[in-house]
C-alpha cells in the first residue's frame, strides 16, 4: 500500500513543519539519536565519549564488563564511568535518567538529547550521586534522576570538558 518514498515524503512534510518534537533542522545530531532504541543511542553516546578522551590524550576504550561503560586510564589509575542518556519528553519537556547503580562507577555522565541545542553532555560528582541516594529510593533496575533542564534537577551537574589529564590528576 505504501513505498519507502511514501514514507521519506510524509516524514519530509512532518518534520519542516515543525510538527517534529525532534527534526534535523533543528538539531541533525539530537535528530539522529532520537531515530535510535535507547540501547543503541547509549551504546553510541558511549564510543563518541570514549573517543573524545582517546583524541584528548587520554587513553579509554568500551567497558567490557555489564556493570559501566567506560573505562578511562588516567595517572596509571582506571576511571569507571557511567554514561546515561535521556531525551526530553514531549509532554512533560523532562529527561529523565534511569538506571544508575553508584557502586558501579567513579564518574557520571549525563547526555541530555536536546531537541533544539544539540546533545549537552554533563557530569555529576560522585559524592552528588551518594547524596541523591540518601533522598531517593532505589528501584529494582537502579535509581532514577528526572531534570527539567540539564542546569535544574536533583543533583548538580557540571559542563562537561576534559577535566582529567596528566598534568592535573594526583597519583
């Protein structure tokens, strides 16, 4: 009943109208990853970090373990860390990030898929991460942390930039 070029010229329709809640005119990146299951855009969002470190000189490669993402090697010491991603909801324009076990990970890093900026990536202190586990209760799957922007939600987050290097990290 329909073709492929049937589809490719609904979608072309829809998304320059501006009925698309994600659409490559307003953001092409945060548009690719919305098109993803939520495994691929994390397993994704989790090589891009990888390799940013790698060209940054910081040497780091994909977990091979269940428990984290990443493993980072810095001053002769392995960083685990955790990468999660959420995209804002329609309705109620929250992200919310789900899964986090704090004993699993050194660091946190938060990817907020923006529909409009582009994918704002952030990282949150481990100790926040403890702290918003006193407050919060843990579900069976991991705790759950809802924003309503990458600046306003339970934990404090920083901008994210190559804040470990050789010259700074104490052995």
């Amino acid at each position: 009943m329909f073709s492929t070029l049937d589809l490719a010229a609904a979608k072309q329709v829809y998304f320059t109208t501006g009925h698309g809640h994600y659409s490559p005119e307003k953001s092409e990146v945060s548009f690719e990853l919305s098109q993803m299951t939520s495994k691929d855009r994390g397993e994704i969002l989790e090589v891009m970090i990888a390799d940013y470190f790698n060209r940054h000189g910081i040497e780091s490669q994909r977990s091979d373990t269940p428990a984290y993402d990443v493993d980072a090697f810095v001053g002769g010491r392995r960083i685990r860390i955790e990468v999660k991603s959420a995209m804002k909801a329609k309705v109620t324009n929250k992200y919310a990030f789900q899964g986090i076990k704090p004993e699993n990970f050194d660091m946190l890093f938060l990817v907020f898929v923006d529909p409009d900026n582009g994918p704002q990536v952030r990282t949150v202190s481990k100790r926040d991460v403890e702290e918003f586990t006193t407050r919060y209760k843990r579900l069976p799957e991991g705790y759950k942390m809802t924003f309503k922007d990458v600046d306003d939600g339970p934990v404090l987050t920083s901008q994210w930039d190559i804040m470990y290097n050789n010259e700074t990290v104490k052995q």
